[in-house]
C-alpha cells in the first residue's frame, strides 16, 4: 500500500508542476489573474502614452552595417496586478520583419490530447 500512495504522491507533484506551468504561460490578458500573485484585481491599460501625450508604441531597430532609425511597429497596451504591481505588456503589431537574426519566429509545443489521467 505504501507503494501505492507514493507512487500517488509522485503523480499529483507533477500534475501540479504541469498546473504551475500552465498558470504561467497563459498571461493576464486571457485569463485576467495576476501569474505571480494569482490576484484578479488588474488594470488594462488600453493606450499607453509618452508625457507628451503622444502614444507610446513599439519600435525597433537593427544594429547592422547601417545605422538605421527606429521605426514604430505597434501600440503597446499593458495590464497591471492591483495587488504586486506585476506587469505584462502587449504590442498589436504585424509590422514587425522576422529576419532569423535578430527577430526570431517562437511556436511552443502543441498541448498534450487525450483522455483525463484517471
């Protein structure tokens, strides 16, 4: 029996390393909890502006052979934990040149299908 229970024990750490995981990942903006505190009193900072009242946006700039401008690729928006102060920002960008180099295309795992553990 003993066995038994650790070998329960072992399999409930995992799922919880898998939930940890999860909560991680998924962001405030789709599941409007804070990741760090699991707080659910956040602010949505739909346009974030410059003192200057001018919006402030996204820009980048590659530091190759030449010396190149910024140039605004996207918005940013934010959400912000009431309780830590935890911060996520957003860019609503589809400007943004994906060279290989210096801006890289990430796509994580597909999630895991099939039947509940029982």
């Amino acid at each position: 029996m003993s066995e038994e229970v650790e070998a329960l024990r072992a399999e409930v750490a995992l799922l919880r390393e898998e939930l940890r995981a999860l909560k991680a990942t998924r962001g405030m903006k789709r599941e409007h909890r804070c990741p760090a505190c699991d707080g659910r009193k956040l602010l949505h900072v739909r346009r974030m502006q410059q003192m200057s009242g001018t919006p402030l946006s996204l820009s980048m700039q590659y530091h190759g052979r030449l010396k190149t401008l910024p140039a605004p690729v996207g918005k940013l928006a934010a959400f912000v934990c009431v309780a830590c102060g935890y911060l996520e920002l957003y860019a609503n960008s589809s400007k943004v040149d994906i060279d290989g180099k210096h801006i890289m295309f990430v796509e994580g795992e597909e999630p895991r299908r099939g039947p509940p553990y029982r």
